[in-house]
C-alpha cells in the first residue's frame, strides 16, 4: 500500500503550485484520474511481464511510444515502430479494452 501512495505523488498528486484553490483542486483531479488511467492499464496487462510494474514504468514502456496515427473514417490505425518491445503487451492491453489494434510492418 504505501509504494502505491508514493506512485500518487509520482503523478503529481501531491503538487499544488497553483494561486487559487479551485486551479489546486482541479490538479489534484487530474492526477486523480490520470492514476485511474495507469491502474486501468496495469489491470488490463495481467498475464504479460507489466502485469506488476510501477506508474513509471508503465508510462516509459506503454505511453511514451513514438507511433503513427492515421484516421481513416470512422477508425483510427496506431502503427508502432519496429523498435517497440512492448508492442506485444500494447496489443494484449489494447485487446482487453475491445479492440485488437492492426499491426502494420
């Protein structure tokens, strides 16, 4: 429990730099729910090697990941690059949301 309290202040939830309380308030929501995010990834990466990594290294390896966008009407194709290790776990994670993403080569 407490390496997951100091994951919340890894998101920035302990920061309050703001002027007012209302600009405070609405960053603590935001790292609030960018922590959901990341433990909605982390959930849906159960049974790949990230199924126990923490904040940071979910978002370095899931997140920070050079890829192409393409829209194409009504759908949107992510190419990852060749050099993406994780593209396997992307895809499992991506499967558990309800869309098993096209890899392009």
């Amino acid at each position: 429990v407490e390496n997951r309290i100091k994951e919340l202040h890894a998101v920035g939830l302990g920061r309050t730099s703001c002027g007012s309380f209302w600009a405070n308030q609405f960053r603590v929501h935001l790292a609030a729910a960018a922590y959901m995010l990341i433990q909605e990834l982390r959930r849906r990466a159960a049974g790949t090697q990230l199924e126990r990594a923490q904040v940071w290294r979910l978002r370095e390896t899931l997140l920070k990941i050079g890829a192409t966008v393409r829209e194409v009407t009504r759908k949107l194709y992510v190419s990852l690059p060749d050099s993406a290790v994780f593209a396997a776990v992307w895809c499992t994670i991506a499967q558990g949301l309800g869309r098993l993403p096209l890899i392009e080569t």
